[in-house]
C-alpha cells in the first residue's frame, strides 16, 4: 500500500500561550484546554485574553496533547481555547475526526512509548512529520464512512451520554 503523510487528512494546530496570571476560575470568559482537560473535558479555568493566535475548540473536535501522553481524544467539553501544549487536529475535506482517531491512535501510541527523557516526553513538529500514514483510496474513506462511522459515532455518543450524565451526579 502507498504511504502519505499526515498532512494529507489533516491540518495542524497549536495551542497558543496564555499568560496564567490571566486564567480565572470565576467562568470569566471561556474555557482554556490544558493537557490535563483532555480525558475529562472540563476545564478548571477560564480566559478573557485574547493573543491573536487563538485557536476555538467545539465538541467532537480532535485534540492531542503534546507532553507525556499523546493519545487523540475527542474533546468531550464545550466551546473552549487550546492552550499551548496541545493539538488541534483538523480534518480536510471527505475526512472525519472519527476516521483521523481512528488512524492516528496507533501512531500515537508508538511515540508515546518509543521517545525516552530525563523529564517527561514531548511531541513536536518533528515527530508529526515522521508520521508515515496509509494512502487510502477515496473508495476505501466511503467505506470506512460507510461502515465504522456510525458504530465509531455510537460510542462516542454513548461515551459523551455517560460523561455527561456522571458529571450532572457529581
């Protein structure tokens, strides 16, 4: 099978750097997505800052963090900023979020496990580069719409249910 890379599903983009002596924890303004939001899609704090490279996340859309663990995850929370540190995955057009998850979690996975440090691992420019990804034909992305789409979307949509549900309990 032909190979590509990951540039060709999807763009890139990077979380910017708010100043934390900004953040609030007063739901002044909206979200800010930290590495640690990403498993359970609230965040702690909130920001009115503006830095001319925000990037808005809304549910379903594909993040990965970029410090220790660099496993893609479907943000869960609502409309919020990505702080720097952590990904925007944006499909290009006939992809979708459930297929780039799908197809870019064992990638993930591999780096995460293969990159060593003295402190914690990092994911950069570098390493997405790297990413050597299946050319799939456009019959096979009608296909795995066709076939995995709605079962992927099941359980994200039972997963989001129960999240949503547990949180109302807390």
């Amino acid at each position: 099978m032909r190979r590509t890379n990951i540039y060709h599903y999807c763009d890139i983009q990077y979380g910017a750097p708010y100043k934390s002596k900004l953040f609030n924890d007063k739901a002044v303004g909206l979200p800010l997505i930290r590495i640690r939001d990403l498993r359970s899609g609230e965040p702690l704090y909130y920001t009115e800052e503006i830095t001319g490279r925000d990037i808005i996340v809304n549910t379903g859309d594909l993040l990965i963090g970029m410090d220790a663990e660099f496993r893609p995850a479907l943000w869960k929370g609502s409309k919020s900023k990505l702080n720097q540190r952590v990904l925007k995955v944006v499909p290009k057009k006939e992809i979708t979020n459930i297929f780039l998850l799908n197809i870019l979690n064992p990638y993930m996975l591999f780096l995460e496990n293969s990159k060593t440090g003295t402190t914690v691992i990092h994911l950069g420019k570098k390493d997405l580069d790297s990413i050597s990804l299946p050319l799939f034909s456009e019959n096979d992305l009608i296909e795995f719409n066709k076939k995995l789409l709605p079962q992927n979307l099941y359980i994200s949509n039972r997963h989001c249910q129960f999240f949503c549900v547990n949180k109302s309990f807390r």
